[in-house]
C-alpha cells in the first residue's frame, strides 16, 4: 500500500472484532512506528503495547475513574473556541451521530467505548519523558502518524483515544509507568468489525482554503 492509498482510506475505527493481532504484526507496527523522525533524533518516545486481558483490565479501571470524575471527551480549549471549530465539531456530529442511531449506541458511547478501547485486542500508550517540555509532544505525533499509517497498510485498524490522558495516574499506576512520564495519547489498535455502521463514518475535512495559505 501506498502511503497516500493509507492517508486516504484510513479512518477511526470503533467496533473492534476480537481477533487478536499476532505478536510479529504488532513487532513490526512498532518497529516502523519508531522510524519516525524527531528533534536531534531524541526519541524522546516510550511506547506501552497493553494485548489481551490486559486491555479490558485497564478498560474496567477507566470505565470506574469515568464514573468518579465524569471527565469526557472535549476539545480541552482554554479559551472560547472560535465559530469555524464549533462548525467543524457539528460537521462530525451530522455524520456520527446518524450512524450511532443506526448501531444504536446511546450520546454517551464516544466516551464509554474510548475508555474501554472501542473492544481493541490491543492498545499503545505512547509517553513522553519527564525530562522533556510539553513541547516534545510534537515527536510522539510524528510517530503516532507514522503508526497509523503502518497499521493500514499491515491491514490493521486504528482508533487515536486521548480521552484516558485525562485518566493518566490511572493508566501509569496500571502499567507501572514512571510517574515523571506523560501519557500523550493511547492508540487502539485491531481488526474493524466491517460491519458497524460506526465503521462505515468518513469524518469530512475543510476545504483547503480554509487551512492552506499561500504567498
Ligand atoms: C489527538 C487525538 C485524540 C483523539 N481522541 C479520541 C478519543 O478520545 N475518542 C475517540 O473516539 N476518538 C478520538 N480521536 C479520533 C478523532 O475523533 C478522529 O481522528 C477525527 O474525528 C477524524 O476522523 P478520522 O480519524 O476517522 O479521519 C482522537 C484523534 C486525535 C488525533
């Protein structure tokens, strides 16, 4: 596959078969993960694969903390959000929400099944070194693009979760991560259920010139 075939047909994936991934297609996902460039060539990356039981044990945990603190999906704006964001959030909502009638899912799944991994056989948690500024998140995005796009191409589907970083002491204590460390973002990673209309949802993008500018 090409990468612009992967950038073009990937999408996120929320209904999970549980079809484990053979341990040499996960070594393989990381190891093209980890070619991805960073600033002096740092790394500054650590990445946690969580596989089987592990990941609804983690799920339960989070699904529990969820209950607790009621921390749920958001654009973590620290200031209004300008009028063009808000379209753009209602322009994903016009597409999901009638495939999330159509699955029968209820308002709250996009938060429910991101804690429980949407049923991924397995989950990355992608942390970045307590030596590092927030700033150096930038390396992990690169090398989270470059894991979604391997995934695609090893047929595997993707799903970026960032909402359990709102849960981190939770995710660290679980998987024994070095409280110094930040958890970016986790990635489920696994085989779409083709046949969930929640599988089916293309979430459109802006036209280019809202976004390019050219000189
Ligand atoms: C940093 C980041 C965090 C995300 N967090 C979540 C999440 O917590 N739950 C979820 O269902 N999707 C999450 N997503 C997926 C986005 O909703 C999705 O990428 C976006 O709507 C574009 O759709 P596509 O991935 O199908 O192209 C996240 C994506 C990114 C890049």
């Amino acid at each position: 596959m090409q990468p612009s075939q992967a950038m073009e047909t990937r999408s996120s994936c929320r209904v999970f078969t549980d079809q484990p991934i053979p341990q040499e297609t996960l070594e393989r996902l990381m190891s093209l993960t980890c070619r991805a460039p960073s600033a002096i060539n740092l790394q500054p990356w650590q990445f946690t694969v969580v596989r089987g039981e592990e990941v609804p044990r983690l799920g339960k945990k989070l699904t529990r903390a969820y209950a607790e603190r009621g921390i749920s999906c958001g654009p973590d704006n620290t200031k209004p959000l300008p009028e063009i964001y808000l379209e753009r959030q209602k322009e994903l909502n016009r597409v999901m929400g009638p495939a999330m009638e159509q699955a029968g899912v209820d308002r709250n799944f996009i938060n429910t099944g991101s804690l429980s991994f949407y049923g991924a056989p397995a989950v990355v948690v992608a942390t970045l070194d307590g030596a590092f500024p927030p700033e150096r998140a930038l390396d992990l995005g690169f090398a989270l693009g470059w894991l979604l796009l391997a995934a695609a191409e090893l047929s595997l589907a993707t799903c970026p979760v960032g909402l359990v970083c709102s849960y981190q002491d939770i995710i660290k204590d679980f998987l024994n991560i070095n409280p110094s460390r930040r958890v970016v973002l986790t990635v489920a990673v696994g085989y779409a259920d083709d046949g969930s209309p929640l599988n089916r949802v293309r979430s459109p993008r802006a036209p280019l010139d809202q976004v390019v500018r050219w000189y």
